[in-house]
C-alpha cells in the first residue's frame, strides 16, 4: 500500500520516540518485502536515533523490509551490533539472521561481524556471536574467524 508506506515514512522524523516507533512498526507492516528504500530509511534511524526502542524497531524493520542480502542493510544492522544498549545489539543480531535466511549476503555480513568477534569490549562481543549463529551455515564459523 503506497499511501501507507508514505503516510508512515512521513513520521519517521517526528521529534516524538513513541510516533517513530510506530511509524517503523506501519512500515514494517505495510512496505513490501524487498522494499531497499524503506530499508534505507529505518537505516538511517538505526545510525541516528537517540531512543532505544527506535533502534530497536528500526532494526525489525530492515529484517522485514530489506531485500535478502541488501548489504547497506547488512551494514547498519553490523554497525548496531557495537550499540551501547544490549536490546539494540540483540536486535541486530537477529536482523542480520534474516538479511541472509536464504544465504543471499551471507559473506557480506559474515564479513561484516568477524572483525567484532575480537571487539575489546565483551558485549559487543557477545552480539557477534549472536549474529554469527544466526547468519553461518555449517563451515561459515571457521572462514569468519580465521
């Protein structure tokens, strides 16, 4: 529904966190899977956003809308991984699972994890391994590591 996708996209600068997260959650809902420009648009709150929850919905968002694959979307949901908040993190994790769910990208975004798998802190860490269990395949694990 195009007027949908532009009726939510229109709120996604609202100076209210609560009307961002709802506007990703109609867009999530109404932009067709595939959809690179809404994908983009939640990416930009995914760098930007200063509330948690926007991240947080801005991420399920790309995992719905992003093409398989999309490597500008593999890139902001690799990016958040490094987040200060741990939800934000877990929410990268998983969307970078369903960027490559049928192994298109995969060795964008496993690229795009190893180096945040010796990241000095833990918790970054912690959410690459997360993304990297949710994005290999059987023999992925040791290429991404070595």
């Amino acid at each position: 529904n195009v007027a949908a996708v532009a009726a939510a996209t229109g709120r996604l600068s609202d100076e209210s966190p609560e009307v961002r997260c709802e506007a990703l959650r109609a867009l999530a809902h109404c932009a067709m899977e595939g959809d690179a420009e809404s994908a983009a648009l939640a990416a930009v709150l995914v760098a930007e956003d200063e509330d948690v929850a926007a991240r947080v919905a801005a991420l399920a968002t790309i995992a719905v809308v992003a093409p398989q694959g999309d490597a500008p979307a593999i890139a902001a949901a690799a990016s958040a991984l490094e987040d200060d908040d741990h939800k934000v993190r877990k929410a990268a994790a998983e969307a970078l699972a369903a960027l490559v769910a049928h192994g298109v990208g995969r060795p964008i975004a496993l690229e795009a994890i190893a180096p945040r798998l010796t990241h000095g802190d833990w918790e970054v860490r912690a959410a690459a391994l997360l993304a990297l269990g949710g994005a290999a395949m059987p023999g992925d694990a040791l290429a991404a590591v070595s």
